[in-house]
C-alpha cells in the first residue's frame, strides 16, 4: 500500500546567484549565499604550521546550500509571485521551482497465515511449528527509508496512513524497525525485511490472541 505525498523546493544553483534573499508569494524562504564559498586548492589538511585562509579547505567552489524549501500552504493555484532581492550580483533566469515526491509504503500482515503451503509442510512433519511470514518493505528506486511513521505488533487499527495502536502493543515495535534486531535496521535502506513472530518483538504482547504488524514507513 502506498500513500504519496510532494515536496517542493527552490532550486536555485544554477542561477549564479550571489548573495540575497527570496520571498514567495510575501513569505521568505530564506538567505542565499552561493557568493560565499570555498575557492582555491583543496587537497590534503593539515594544520601544523602557520594559519593561511586556504589553509584545510574542503567543497571548493561548491555553493553553501542549493535547495530551498517551499511549504506548498505558501502556494496559490495560480499567480504566485517570487521576489529575489540580489545584493552583489547575479542572474535570475537559471532559478526553478522543482518537485519532490516523498511517499509512505505499509505492511499489514498476520502472524500467522493460513496458506496451502503452511499446511502441506505442517503435515508432511518437515516443519513442526507454524510457518511465520515477513514483513517486507520496499522504497521507489533513488529513495530510502528515512522514518518510521508508525509501528505495531498486537492488535493495531486503521488502515495505511491511518494506523493506531490497539489494546495490544509490543513496545519494541519500532526499535524493530529504527534500530534493528540482528538485522541491519530499515533506516537508510531502500528496502528491508522483518519476520512477523513475537520474539522478533521482545516477546508475546498478548497469549493465545491472534496478533498482527502494521507497519508504515516514510521513503524520501
């Protein structure tokens, strides 16, 4: 399940801009500074000696920032109105307003699941307790997982975008998922695993009720 979102931010670096500031529609975004950034020699750091102003620079002729961003509340359907206020100097034309989709992925699984191949190995004793099944979720190409928005084992509610815990809740529910088990954690991977079993969990939150992950995590 997948819930999008958008995020819009000034891109401004290709405008050659110097020094100023930037309003939108009357509400500022902020100070621009490309004029101030590191030029010269970038190579080797080392501090021993007497102090030069090129002295262990780094990022040279790189801009101190390049993006900036835009509250859509700020924006009206049509007839928006940027003001730029340059102080030493640039070109303009070079500054676009571009989109960032920024989208959640869930998971919603029982513990346990029913299916033919849960039985059949169940049966023919190559298995002697219940399958469990995994969690699994998966960013767009070029995104990761940046937050957990939400996590329960037990008994959540609701439905992607709109989970809420229940009257059981495994607390370790997100540590799960932030910091990991013996799993690497989810935070800054395109894509991670979790078995859904109480031991992943800290243990069993509630005896004999049937329990379930819900789990919706941000990708950015």
């Amino acid at each position: 399940m997948h819930r999008g979102g958008m995020i819009l931010w000034l891109w401004i670096w290709e405008a050659c801009m110097g020094k100023g500031q930037v309003w939108i529609n009357g509400e500022s975004i902020g100070r621009h500074w490309p004029a101030y950034k590191a030029s010269g020699s970038c190579g080797g750091c080392n501090y021993a000696g007497t102090y030069g102003e090129k002295k262990c620079q780094s990022n040279c002729g790189e801009a101190s920032q390049r993006w900036y961003h835009v509250p859509r509340s700020w924006l009206k359907p049509t007839g928006n109105l940027m003001v730029v206020f340059e102080e030493v100097g640039g070109n303009p034309h070079g500054i676009s307003l571009v989109k960032r989709t920024v989208q959640s992925v869930c998971a919603d699984i029982y513990e346990w699941q029913p299916t033919l191949m849960n039985y059949m190995m169940q049966s023919s004793g190559k298995v002697d307790r219940p399958l469990r099944p995994k969690a699994h979720l998966l960013c767009a190409p070029g995104q990761k997982i940046s937050s957990i928005k939400f996590a329960s084992f037990g008994t959540p509610q609701g439905a992607c975008g709109s989970f809420s815990e229940g009257s059981c809740h495994a607390h370790k529910s997100y540590d799960v998922f932030e910091k990991g088990t013996l799993m690497q954690t989810c935070i800054g991977q395109q894509a991670c695993t979790v078995d859904v079993t109480p031991e992943v969990f800290g243990g069993d939150p509630c005896p004999k009720v049937m329990k379930k992950l819900s789990v919706e995590a941000i990708c950015s």
